[in-house]
C-alpha cells in the first residue's frame, strides 16, 4: 500500500500537465459549474432565510383560535349553537393553562373612523391584551412604545399604529408620537407605531394596516366584549398539539361543546403551517441544488472529456510504463490525481468568486424593496461549502477514473509495435 | 549452461471476430543463458509475436511458455508486468523513452516499479548511464539527445532491473551506420560480460555478431544454427 502511494505520487509529479490552454478551459468549466451550484444553493438559502423571518413575523409558537358554531351534539343540546366567549374568558384560561407563554384576547372593530386634522380614515381598531405586542411581533419603531400592562389597566385612550396606517393618516415625515387622533370621534394619543416588517400569514388583515389599543379601552369605548379571536402562545413549538386539546378540554364544559369539535373554535396552528412553509423552502433549495449540480456535473463531464483525450495522447507512454512493469493501478491513479487536481484549482476558484459575489449581495437592500423582502439575500453556509466539495470530489475521481480505467486496458504489445 | 528460456510448441492465434490468424504454428525454442541471440526473418513471419511473447507482452493461445524457471502461462495482467519486470529489460527500434523526464529518470522508471528505494534508484540509474557512456547527459531530455543516445539510454533502462534477457527489436533500425556500430558494440559487451540477449533484426550486420541465429517464416522456425564468426 505504502510502495503504491509512493509509486503513484511519483509517477504522478513525473507526469507531464496539460497544455496550458486546456487546461485553464478545463479548470475554468469546473470553475463556472461550481460558481453555479454556490450561488443557486445561496440563492435558495437566503430564500429559506427570508421565508423563516417573514413567517415569524406574525408571531411564533402561536395559535389563533375564533369561535365558530359547534359542529356535534352535547349533552342533549343540538349542534349548531354559537360559542360567544368574552374578554373575562382570557383570565379563565390563563388561570387554568399557566403553562403557556400567553393567553391573548383580541377584539375588533372594522371599518372605523380614524381621523387625524382634516383628514379621516376608515380602518381596523382592534382591542388586545398587552401580551399581543410581543406575541404577534408588533415593535415599535424609535422613540414610540407598545401598550403597558398600565394602560390596560386604567383604559387609557392611547393607540398603537401600523405603519401603512400611519403613512396613510399623517403622511411619511410626521413624527406621530405623542399626536392624537379620534377614533369614532374619541380622542386617542398615539404612543407607537410599528417597525415595518415583511409578513406572510395574516388573518383580519395585515398588521401594518391596523391600531391596536387596550382591550378595556375598547370594552369601555364600543360597549362590546365579544372576543374576535384568543391566541395562544406556547414556549415550545411541540407543545402547541397538547395546548390545543388542553384548551378545548377546558371551554368545552364551560360553554357546553364536546371538546372533540373542531368547529366550535376556528383554529389556526402556525407551528403546523410554518413546517409546511420551511418543507417548500428546503423543496425549492434542493430543487435549485440540483440545477447547480447539473451545471457542475456538465464541469464534470468537460474534465473527463479533456481525460480522455489526454489518455489517448499519451496512449504510447502508457504502454511503454507497462512494457517496464507498471501494473493497472500505477496506471489508473496517476490520471485520476491529474483529474482531481484540475478540479481541485477550478473547484477553489469558483468558491472564491461565488464568495465574492455572496459578500457582495450584502449591499443589496433587502428591506425596502418589495421583491428582495420576499426572495432574501443569497446566503452561503458552511453546509453549502461542504455539500459542494463533496460533490466536486466526487465529480472529479468519477471524471478520472473512468478514463483512466480504459488507459488501464492499453495493450502494450500494440501500442510498442506500431510507430 | 541453465535454460533461461523454454518455449514448447507455442502458438498464436490473433482472433479478430471475423478471421482467424495464426502467426506462430508451434515454436520449441530452448535459450541458455549467456546466448546472444539472434531472430530473424521477413515481415509477417511472426517475428514480433514472438517478440511479444517473449517479453510477456502477450501470453500465448497454446503451449508452455517457461521464463527463468517460472511459468509464464494463466498469470494476471499484474503478476505479467511483475514478471516483465523483474526478467525483461526492453530495447525498442524507436526508443520509447518518455519524453518530458530526464534520461535518468527514464532508466529510474522500472526500479521505481520493482519498489527500489529513491536514493539507490537515482545511484544505480546514474551509475548505468555513466556505463553506456552517458554519465554527463544525465539531467538531459531525450529531446536533447540524438538517436544512438536515446538507445544508449534505453539499453541502461533495459539493464536497471538486472533482468534476465535483454529484449531489443531492430535496435538499429532508426539508426545511422556509425551510431548503430555504437550499439551494436555495446550489445556485444554486454554479451561477452554474460548477459542473454535476443535481438529481432532485419539488419545482416547486427545479426552476425550474434552466437546463435534463428530464422522464422511463416511462423514456424525454418533454421536455427551456432554462429561461429561471433565477434
């Protein structure tokens, strides 16, 4: 074994290289096929990324639920009736599910006078727990704040804007903080308004197009305390299955349903749905890995093609090693250290020049522009590196070998006879 | 004298699909060591099957086939190259040396494959050059040398394994008259200090130095006789 090492590596540096031109279009194709797998599997993962960050932008580990009608029969009572929970219910869940993050009531008013000066607005007002700010990632921009556990408290009127809401209510320069505005005709003082954010799912509507304010300001204010929706928080995704049937389990007696109805409360599991979204993107990334490492196999291929033809050149010098006593082996691995090395130099070049492109993807703006905010930016991961190296390796001992089989095969009696 | 080679009714049949061809018909050929040997005969005689089986370049459709004491019949193509090796020292018409290494590392080449260690390769293969008289054109490519010099390289390869027989086909062939004397002279030193040879010729000249000359036609061997002008 160690005799073979010694012998291969040594026929290996005595060997002569390629012409120059064939080889640096050879190390070029392997160089370009690579170029195209990093940046298509960046592409994808900067997809991925973007995905993940909008997803969340709705809100993690949550669950909405909306009463609905119950769908089976209960306890004598017929299906079909409505389930009307109120703010109070929250409390009751909270007590009984303290496992959770956070239990959230939300109330909505649609379709409501919001004014500012002269100008007036219809537009969503909903009522929320205090917890909804972090649940549901509404932060506020620089020198605003989310509702307090205070305003709740002592029902303040103030109001926290989304920023398409704001935009549209005060234009784009007017610091709002601090301005009040009527929401049907009481005054409310805005105290924040929402960072902008690239959302994906959204029931009701997008959150930069409502005001939140205190769920008891809103009871107070519209006289309503029916809850729209409750949503649930749980620490850990897994947690959210149990936390579901938990939670029928518990307003099930309280409003009469069989807690196997699924239509008494409308539910909305996001942990269930965002797996569905991360399945399509890690789809999309391995469908764009494909492409790249057809593109790279084509690489491949020129290489093995170049092999080729380099064995048939050199067909007589292969002969005459066999004539003096080099057995199959001596011959084979000379020509496949030769392919890999080819690939090897094409191989780093093209991860340099697919690294520079990556870094220079960075100052692409990603936020303000409405495709990018979707498509991300490319993003190379070490798992890319190595998924490629491996495949570059493979590529090259396969565009090696196979030509190098058939040098293998030479007869030295024909080759030495003929001239 | 030991028999260094015994070839008993040998055939070849080269099997092309479509034709059969059988260049040698049965050949008993018994060499001693020490014998120069000398084949000839016109083309087509099966002069170079011979040659290829022989050096163990090719393994014969029939017969026994005994080189050195061992048989050379039913082995792998690597325990051939072992063989040829080990046994065979080469001499071709057009040289062969490889073309973008030196004239040392060419006549380096088979000790590299008979697993001889880097610093005794490079003093044996210097001191073979320096033997056939090219101890200063060492570091040279073959490119840079002329005809009688490629061979006079080619002959100190043929030798770095210290085989068994020396194999040359139409040594001289490409060469010049002066530059062929030179090997021929070369060759008969090498004899007179007791190595086998066997030379495949054509050339009349080379033929008569040998101590023994075997004519081949039609693949059978036709005559086989002492000669007892050898230099």
């Amino acid at each position: 074994m160690r005799k073979d090492i010694h012998i291969i590596t040594s026929l290996f540096a005595s060997s002569g290289q390629l012409q120059k031109k064939r080889a640096l279009l050879t190390i070029a194709s392997i160089a370009w096929g690579t170029v195209a797998i990093l940046l298509l599997l960046a592409f994808g993962e900067g997809l991925k990324r973007q995905l993940d960050k909008n997803r969340r932008a709705m809100g993690e580990n949550i669950a909405v639920l909306w009463p609905g009608e119950t769908s089976k029969a209960w306890k004598g009572m017929p299906p079909g009736r409505r389930i009307r929970p109120r703010v109070e219910d929250v409390d009751f869940v909270r007590d009984r599910m303290p496992e959770l993050r956070s239990v959230i009531g939300e109330v909505v008013s649609w379709r409501t006078a919001i004014t500012y000066e002269r100008k007036t607005i219809n537009g969503r007002v909903n009522g929320v727990s205090y917890e909804y700010g972090e649940a549901r990632k509404h932060y506020p921009e620089r020198g605003g704040r989310w509702l307090s556990p205070e305003d709740d408290k002592q029902r303040r009127r103030v109001a926290f804007l989304g920023d398409e809401m704001k935009t549209d209510l005060f234009g784009k320069d007017v610091n709002p903080v601090g301005k009040t505005i009527l929401i049907n005709n009481a005054p409310y003082v805005v105290i924040g308004v929402m960072q902008h954010k690239t959302q994906m799912g959204a029931y009701q509507g997008p959150d930069a197009q409502h005001a939140c304010i205190p769920i008891s300001t809103f009871k107070a204010q519209f006289g309503r305390d029916r809850l729209q929706n409750m949503l649930l928080e749980t620490k850990r995704p897994e947690d959210m299955e149990g936390a579901l049937k938990k939670f029928n389990g518990i307003m099930g007696p309280k409003f009469g349903y069989d807690p196997e109805d699924d239509r008494a409360f409308g539910t909305w599991n996001t942990v269930k749905t965002s797996k569905v979204t991360m399945m399509i993107a890690i789809g999309i990334e391995m469908f764009l890995g494909i492409v790249g490492a057809l593109t790279l196999l084509i690489g491949g291929v020129g290489v093995a093609n170049i092999m080729f033809a380099v064995i048939k050149e050199r067909t007589r010098e292969i002969g005459v090693k066999m004539a003096l006593g080099a057995k199959a082996r001596w011959i084979i691995w000379p020509f496949v250290l030769e392919a890999l090395l080819y690939t090897f130099i094409g191989g780093a070049l093209g991860i340099m020049i697919a690294t520079l492109i990556a870094a220079a993807a960075t100052f692409l703006p990603v936020e303000s522009n409405e495709v990018m905010s979707f498509l991300g930016r490319p993003t190379l991961s070490p798992q890319i590196g190595m998924a490629t190296s491996m495949i570059l390796g493979l590529i090259g001992l396969l565009a090696g070998y196979f030509p190098a089989r058939r040098a293998a095969r030479v007869d030295p009696a024909a080759t030495l006879r003929y001239e | 004298m030991e028999s260094i080679i015994k070839m008993s009714n040998i055939r070849k049949v080269y099997d092309t699909g479509k034709v059969k061809v059988e260049a040698l018909k049965g050949i008993d050929l018994d060499v001693r060591a020490g014998e120069m040997l000398a084949i000839v005969g016109p083309s087509g005689s099966g002069k170079s099957t011979l040659m290829n089986l022989l050096g163990c370049l090719d393994t014969p459709s029939d017969g026994i086939y005994e080189l050195g004491g061992e048989n050379v019949g039913g082995v792998t193509r690597d325990q051939l190259a072992e063989i040829r090796n080990r046994r065979v020292g080469f001499v071709f018409q057009n040289f062969n040396l490889l073309p973008h290494i030196s004239a040392l590392e060419n006549v380096e080449l088979p000790l590299l494959f008979g697993g001889v260690a880097p610093k005794e390769r490079r003093a044996r293969a210097a001191e073979l050059l320096e033997r056939v008289g090219l101890g200063d054109r060492a570091e040279h490519k073959p490119t840079e040398l002329s005809g009688g010099q490629m061979q006079r390289v080619a002959i100190a390869r043929a030798l770095a394994m210290d085989p068994d027989i020396v194999l040359a086909d139409e040594p001289t062939g490409n060469l010049d008259t002066s530059s062929g004397t030179d090997i021929m002279s070369i060759f008969t030193d090498l004899w007179k200090s007791g190595r086998t040879l066997i030379i495949i010729t054509h050339d009349p000249a080379l033929a008569k130095r040998a101590s023994r000359i075997v004519e081949i036609r039609d693949g059978r061997i036709t005559s086989d006789h002492r000669n007892e002008e050898a230099a």
